[in-house]
C-alpha cells in the first residue's frame, strides 16, 4: 500500500512540474490537476454525455500556458443531473485531494454547474451547458489515466479547429469583450489551428444581421494594454507577458484580424 502511496505521489510530482515549466505557479499547477482528474472522473462515469471545450482542453490537449480555473462541458448526450455529478466527483477526486493536501473537499451545486472548493477556497469551476457551437465532426478523444486513483477514461473534447470557432464566438458575442480569447485564438493558430470550410461558414450564419465590419474593429481594437494587463497578466508565463506587452500586444489583435478577415 505504502508503495503504490509513493508512486502516486511521483506521479503527482512529475505533473506538477510539468506544469511549472510551462510557466504555471505552483497553486495553479496544483489546480490544473486536479481540474484534469474531475474530468477523468467525469467521463470515466457518463462516457457519452459531455464534450470537454474551453480552457482545460486548450491547457490538457493544446499546450496552453494561460491558467484557467474552469472545467467547462457542454452536453452531447443525456445529461446526468448535477447531484449526479457531484456524487462522483466527491469520491473520484478525494485521493487526490489527500495527496495535494486540499482534503476535505467541498463541491456545491449551482445553476450553471458545480463549484470545487478546498481549505475554504474556492479552486475551480464545472460549468455545464450551451457554451458554443458543437460540430460532431470536429471533435477528438484522448485516453488519460488518473493520478489519484486507477483510473482511466476516454476524454472527449472539441477538437483544435472546433476551439477555434468557439473561440471566435465568444469573442464576438460576450456582453464584454475578453482579452483572453484574443490570446487563446493567438495561442491556437500557433498550434497549426485552420479555421475554414463548415467552421468559417457557422460563423457566418450566426453573425448576418449581428455584426458588421466596423462593429468588429471596435472589438479588436479593445483589445489594448489596460484590459490586456487586467485579464492575462496574472495567467500567463511573465516572460511571455513582457513580450506581448513590449509590442503593445499587437499579435494579439494580429491573430483578430485574421480570423474576422473575410468579414473586415
């Protein structure tokens, strides 16, 4: 039993500084992990309920360095009821909560999906419901193995092109506009993401009558050093922080400009 305790926890080691290399401080690392368990947690229990999109699949599948402290799923199949989903997470993430020293763990219920707390802290959310545009044929399954426990499940998640539009949406049609997404869209053509084809043409439905060229530069051109400062310079690497602020976060607006092209 002691063996298996130690290998978990080298286990948990090496994660963690993985992530550290990555630019990840050692609380958000401590997150990131444990946000990667409840999803294993999550799919290992309802395989063919959920669609993994947002900031965990950009960190887990497509090397994001910007720290998220949302796990946020969108249905594709009967949806389990959140006390359902509560019920497992309690028991699927309590040894890893022993090894992170986060234990007891305390996850509520709310309208839009769950909240995981530790040491009466709030460390990340579950959020359930209608985040974007969800084309079956753009999505991808990735086999993770759990550190708390044996655990394995096949995660289900939009794929890097399908972020991409999701991406596109959110910039686009949040109340307010959010620098973040910018960097994620930045982050994402980086990674070789193409958006074109169907992906192109479900933007453009959505947008006739919502948007037109000069609505969309004002967005982009919100995108300046204040809320830049104010929304990433607290969740990216500071070295890459710099960088983008050296050049006004220009790239940024860069990576706008062409994925609206055809509409500016």
């Amino acid at each position: 039993m002691a063996h298996i305790y130690a290998i978990k926890q080298m286990n948990l080691a090496a994660q963690l500084e993985a992530l550290r290399s990555k630019g990840f401080t050692e609380e958000h690392a401590g997150i990131i992990v444990l946000v990667r368990e409840a999803a294993i947690v999550l799919f290992d229990a309802f395989p063919d309920a959920l669609l993994l999109v947002g900031g965990a699949n950009l960190i887990l599948f497509q090397e994001s360095d910007r720290h998220s402290s949302d796990l946020d799923l969108t249905p594709i199949g009967d949806l389990p009821s959140f006390d359902a989903l509560r019920d497992v997470l309690v028991t699927g993430l309590e040894p890893l909560a022993k090894l992170l020293d986060l234990n007891p763990l305390d996850i509520t219920v709310s309208i839009k999906g769950l909240t995981v707390s530790g040491r009466r802290k709030q460390l990340f959310t579950i959020d359930i419901g209608n985040l974007g545009s969800v084309l079956r044929t753009n999505q991808d399954t990735n086999r993770l193995e759990a550190t708390g426990t044996d655990r394995i499940a096949n995660v289900r998640s939009a794929s890097r092109d399908q972020l991409l539009l999701l991406k596109a949406e959110a910039f686009l049609f949040r109340p307010k506009v959010k620098a973040r997404d910018a960097y994620d869209i930045m982050k994402l053509f980086g990674r070789g993401a193409e958006f074109s084809g169907n992906l192109k043409q479900h933007l453009e439905d959505q947008m006739i009558g919502e948007f037109d060229a000069e609505h969309i530069r004002e967005r982009i051109e919100s995108v300046d050093p204040k809320r830049c400062r104010s929304e990433l310079e607290s969740f990216i690497p500071e070295s890459t922080y710099r960088e983008l602020e050296a050049l006004g976060f220009q790239p940024l607006r860069d990576a706008l400009e062409r994925i609206f092209e055809d509409w500016l």
